[in-house]
C-alpha cells in the first residue's frame, strides 16, 4: 500500500500547508509548473519524488525532470505529463500513445483545474490536481491524495489548501 499526494502548478511556491500533507504520504508526485526547483528540493528532503516539468520551468528543471515520467506504482502503470489535456480532448502530443498503450492512472496539471474523470474509452482514471501555487487564475489551492494498493486506486481525497 503506498499512500500518494499529487499535486502540480506550484509555481515556486511551497509553505508549512503543503509541507504538513507531504508528511503524510508515503510518496510525492507533481504535474509541472514547479517554478523555483526549492520547491522539489524541499520536497525530496522529506519523501521520494517524481515530477515533470511543466512550460513555465527552466532549463535547471528541464534538465532535472522529464516531460513525460511512465512508471508503475505498485501494479499501477502512471503516466504524468503537465499539458495532456482530459478525456475527449486529450493533447495532441499524448493522444496516440494514450489509444496504443494506456496507462490505468494519467496526471496532467496545467489547467489549474482540479479534475477527476474516469475515461471509459480508453479504460484509464484522468486525474489533474488543480494548481497548490498562488499565481493562476484559481481561487483555492488544491491538492489530491489517494492511495495504491496492488492494482487498486482507492481513497481518494480533495484537499484543499485555502484560497491564494
């Protein structure tokens, strides 16, 4: 069983809030747009992380993350990317890799909209975490965590870390 937080668009931002739920997990991801690489740095200090960059990140976070992290969570295939769209307007760049070789579990940011979709067509759950950062046009902060036991995603929460 490992217990996950997800979250995404932080754009260099990073408090005690954020901090206080990053304890509880077993394991950290984020969707991109992490702005100032402190943000992973601090992260990584306290729980094993895996991100991606997002489009407003630098070469030092180009450098340090991927585009696209594919891994497997347990019996869970993961594929996090920052701009992947949501089911039936999936981007471009991702769509064909989706219909050929799913994942069971797609994370995208970028959107600032937290969103939790099951797609049916392509039997795979689409989750975006909305944005933890206070640069956006959201008005609350937010967050998800969820847990991977052998090949089931259960107990899934919306956190909301307060307005920015």
């Amino acid at each position: 069983m490992t217990k996950i937080l997800l979250l995404s668009d932080t754009h260099s931002h990073i408090d005690d809030t954020i901090l206080k739920y990053v304890s509880q997990a077993d394991e950290v991801w984020h969707a991109g747009d992490i702005g100032d690489l402190k943000v992973t740095d601090t992260i990584k200090n306290l729980k094993p992380l895996r991100a991606v960059y997002g489009n407003i990140d630098d070469a030092k976070a180009r450098l340090e993350f991927p585009l696209n992290n594919r891994f497997s969570c347990e019996n869970v295939s993961v594929w996090i990317t920052h701009i992947g769209g949501y089911p039936g307007k999936y981007n471009p760049s991702v769509r064909e890799e989706l219909v050929q070789n799913p994942p069971k579990i797609f994370i995208c940011g970028h959107s600032h909209i937290l969103k939790v979709m099951f797609d049916k067509k392509n039997n795979l759950l689409h989750m975006n975490p909305g944005a933890a950062g206070k640069s956006g046009f959201h008005k609350v902060r937010t967050m998800l965590r969820f847990v991977i036991d052998d090949d089931k995603i259960k107990d899934l929460e919306i956190i909301e870390i307060g307005e920015k």
